[in-house]
C-alpha cells in the first residue's frame, strides 16, 4: 500500500484522533489544575482561582485595551503630532 491509499484511506482518522486529542489536553489540563487546586486549598482556594480568572479577563482586557489604544494613536495616527 503507499503513502496516498495510506493517507485517502485512514488519513481522516489519524488526523481526527489528533483533534481529539488536542481538545481533551486544552479543556483537561484547566479542570485537572482546578480540581486539584480544590482539593489541596479547599474551597477558598478554587474561589480564589476564580477571582483570579475573573479579574484577568474583565480588568485586565479593559487595561490592555486601553494601553492598545493609546498606541495605536501615538504610532499609527498619521495626523498625530502635526501643526494642522
């Protein structure tokens, strides 16, 4: 068999076994690291995680989104800076 019948044959498996794969380390590593986070802080430690998450994503977006607007006036503006 060559690598092309290989490939049209079982191709589509290895390549979906691969995405499986992929999605249960990206979703499985967070809820292991919150579960044991639980169970050695208790839960005052996954509160704690959770306001630490909620804080990275509401605040520190605003402040970031903030800083990127400042920028992109200061070096994309092409009127900034100019007498008129």
């Amino acid at each position: 068999m060559d690598f092309d019948l290989f490939m049209e044959r079982y191709g589509y498996k290895i390549l979906l076994a691969l995405f499986v794969g992929i999605a249960i380390v990206v979703v499985g590593i967070p809820i292991v690291g919150f579960v044991l986070s639980v169970k050695t802080m208790g839960y005052v430690g996954g509160a704690m995680l959770i306001a630490v998450l909620v804080y990275a994503f509401v605040v520190n977006r605003r402040v970031m989104d903030s800083y990127a607007e400042a920028q992109g006036k200061y070096f994309y503006d092409p009127k900034y800076g100019k007498k008129r």
